[in-house]
C-alpha cells in the first residue's frame, strides 16, 4: 500500500506547512479556550448549588422538627427540573425520599449519595441524567439518616458549549483556509527569487559555460548565485585548460608519432639496407617510443592532479629532497649536486612532491654548464634549485612554468615542455608557489616555496641539518 504522498513544489509545502501550523495553533487554542469556557459556566452552576444554603437549613429544622411519614414530601416542590431555586429532594440510606418511602426520587440516588446519608461520606457534586435531563446534582448531609441533593439542569450550559464547539470548528476551518490562502501567497512571493534562479540556472545548462546569473542585493540567494557564478568559473577556466592541455597534447604527439610512423615504414622496405643503418633507425625508434612514453605520462599526471585525502599527510620536505637529490646523481652521475637542506615538516603528498623536486632536478642538470655543479638550498620551506647554465632569457621567464612551452634554445633538446608546469599544479594544489629567475653569476634559479603557515620544524630536531659539501 502507497503511503501519503506529498506535494512536490516547494511552494506547495510551504503552504500546506503554513496550514497545518496554523491548523495546530487554533486547535490547540480552541481545545484551551472550550474548556476554560466550560469550567467557567459549570462553575457557575456549581456555585449556584453549594449557594443554597438556606435549603440546607431550612431542611435540617425541618427534619429535626418534624418526623411524621407524609409531612416532608408536601415541602418538596414537584418533581420538575428547571429555575434558578432548582430541584431538592431528601433521600435516605435505603434510596427513597424521606417521608415518602413509595414515591421513586426523582433524582437517581447513586451509593454515593447512600453514603453521605449515612454519614460516611462528604458532600460532593456530581453529573446525572433524570427524565433526559443532564443535570448538576449537589449531594450533601444534614443529619445523621437523611441527605439532601440539589439538581439543577445544565441544558442551557451544554446548549452554549455546543454552539461554541460548533463556532471553534468553523473558526479553525476558515483559519485553514485562510492561513493555507496566505500561505500560498507568501511562498509564491519569497520564492520568486528562487523561481527566477532556477530558471536562470536550468537556462545555463547545454549553453557555453561562460555565462553568468544576474546577481541583485545582498541576501541569500544573491549569495548563491554569487556562489554558483564562481562554480561556473572554476568550471569554465577548467573546461579552459582541459581543451588547452588536449590541443597542446596533440600537437606535441604530431611529431614522434610521425617520426616513428617513417621510421617504420622505412625499416619494413628496407630489405637490403645495411647493418649500421638498421641500428641507427631502431635506436632513433627506440628514442622516440621513450619521448613519447614520458610525453604520456607527463599528460596523465597534469590530468590527475593531486588526491585531496593525501594532501593532509605530514613529511619531512629535507628528507624528501635528500632522497630526490640521490636519485638524480645516479641519473646523471657527471653532475655534481651540493645540498644545504634545513630540516622542515609540510603536509601534502610525498609522490607528487618528489615528482616535482625531480623535475626542478632534471631540468637543472638539462641545462647545467659541463663540470659545474648544481645547487639545491631548502630554507624556510623555500626550495632553490639553481645550474650554472646560460640562464634564462628575459622574455622567456614568465612562461617557464606554462604546459608544452619550452624556449627556442630547449627545441633540439629531449623533453615535453611539461616538467615545469607539473613543477606548478603540485605546487598550487600543496598551497606552494613557484618562481624562476636568473641567479648572479650566471645560470638560473628555479623556486619551489611553501608559506611559512604551512611550514614547521621536526620535533627535537630545530638544530639538525642535512648537508654535504
């Protein structure tokens, strides 16, 4: 079986909302107001009764003055309900009206009532019904054997708590309607702002992601479209650089991909071609298999970017350096590589980061002048890698660190022109910075620096040092 299915618009939830508080509050505040009303008019009838003392004492005269059978039921009026004096009767413990033990009371003589004639029970006041009258009956002793009880109807009560139980129900239906009328009314009014995003939103799918919301005050659904404006540029410069890096991929592939398709070709017609030649074309196909491998995995690793679940682990950035520094003097062991390396603690990802270091590396030892040596400093969380090549020149070094760029000297050289830039996305994702500049005395000077927010020393190690000459 399907359970209650509510309304899908907002709007509509609103007002049924807004409804059914309203519908709550007056039920609540009728049900209160009902009953404050009903304890007022039977209070009044209660007080009315326990008012009547003169018939108690004169009753209680009566019975001490007079005990002969047939006396007492000609003081008592007939047996009709009605009037402010109401009705009174005189009962006994055996039930029956005192003086007229045949006639039936008029008022139902409950044991309660048996009880206080008998002395052992207090006066009380209770509900009855006689000849289809709802009456307040005040059942109360006089002496020892005889009980009075005062009836009075409550007709014209339950009459006027009856109207009133019918005003309260039509009042909490029209407050229903009303407050589900106004609440449709206010909904439609504050939500048009959400209305007009939605619409603006839905009218931005399936078009150029350069388009942007309308933004007008400053509350909070000018925050959200001032929020999703800013998705839409983060997005926008994303889908930027993805169809950037898949042109400069392309075109970087052109070339090896037409070199090794050539030299293929020529090996598979070269039935009679020497020796020598052979091996210089499958060492050249070799060349071009391993360029196009890393140029590959250069693009795979700009693509995926950093995990942010392994930016969070804490590392020692010298150790990290070390290790990356002896890697690299195995690689290129004509290289000398001299290391001042202060001891410091970052958070991010060690892989990404020594992919980085060993970029900085390569490229210094790619470009070093023969026999010089190259210099790694990390201080303050900053790390300098600096060759002592031809440096620089000054239009280039704005656009070392861009995808595929790579300077008129570097176009014979092996290389991507992707080392640098993933030197740079590690950098941004780790909240680093990167910066390259020509160093006093020649050759150049690549910089990879963390804030010193992020930067912090190792425990009991603000003296240790790692270091070689």
């Amino acid at each position: 079986m399907s359970g209650l299915r509510l309304p899908t618009s907002l709007g509509a939830r609103l007002s049924l909302a807004a409804a059914a508080a309203v519908a709550v509050a007056i039920a609540l505040a009728s049900v209160a107001g009902y009953f404050a009303v009903r304890a007022k008019l039977r209070g009044q009838v209660d007080q009315a009764l326990e008012s009547r003392a003169d018939v108690v004492d004169g009753l209680r005269k009566f019975v001490l003055s007079v005990q002969q059978p047939g006396v007492l039921g000609a003081a008592l009026p007939p047996p009709a309900f009605g009037g402010a004096a109401g009705y009174v009767q005189l009962v006994t413990p055996a039930g029956a009206i005192a003086g007229h033990p045949e006639l039936r009371p008029a008022v139902p003589v409950t044991p309660a009532a048996r009880k206080v004639a008998e002395g052992g029970q207090q006066a009380f006041l209770a509900d009855e019904h006689a000849s289809g009258v709802h009456l307040r009956v005040l059942t109360a002793p006089i002496e020892p054997g005889y009980a009075v009880q005062i009836a009075r109807p409550l007709t014209e009560t339950d009459h006027t708590l009856r109207s009133l139980r019918l005003l309260l129900v039509g009042i909490m239906g029209a407050g229903v309607l009303l407050a589900a009328g106004l609440g449709w009314l206010v909904s439609r009014t504050a939500l048009q702002p959400v209305r007009r995003f939605t619409e603006e939103t839905e009218a931005v799918t399936g078009e150029p992601v350069g388009r942007r919301l309308t933004v007008e005050g400053d509350d909070e659904i000018a925050r959200l479209a001032r929020s999703f404006n800013t998705t839409l540029e983060a997005l926008e410069s994303s889908v930027a650089s993805q169809r950037q890096l898949v042109a400069d991929a392309s075109h970087e592939l052109r070339t090896p991909l037409a070199s090794l398709r050539t030299n293929i070709q020529v090996l598979a017609r070269a039935n009679g071609m020497p020796a020598d030649e052979r091996t210089r074309l499958m060492r050249d196909v070799q060349l071009e298999l391993d360029e196009l491998t890393a140029l590959v995995g250069d693009v795979v690793d700009l693509a995926r970017g950093a995990q942010p679940d392994t930016l969070s682990q804490e590392l020692r950035l010298d150790e990290l350096a070390a290790a990356c520094v002896d890697k690299a003097r195995r690689r290129v062991p004509a290289t000398d590589f001299i290391e001042e390396l202060e001891p410091c603690v970052v958070r991010g990802d060690p892989d990404r980061l020594g992919r980085a270091i060993d970029n900085l590396l390569d490229n210094a030892s790619k470009w070093n002048r023969p026999g010089a040596p190259v210099e790694v400093t990390l201080r303050g969380g900053a790390l300098t890698v600096r060759d002592h090549g031809p440096g620089i020149p000054e239009d280039d070094l704005p656009h070392v660190f861009d995808r595929f760029y790579r300077a008129s000297e570097a176009r014979g050289l092996p290389g991507s022109g992707l080392g640098l830039a993933i030197v740079r996305q590690v950098a941004e994702a780790h909240g680093a910075s990167v910066g390259a500049a020509n160093a006093e005395g020649g050759g150049a000077s690549l910089e990879l620096a963390f804030p010193a927010e992020l930067v912090s020393l190792p425990a009991g190690a603000a003296e240790e040092r790692v270091s070689s000459p």
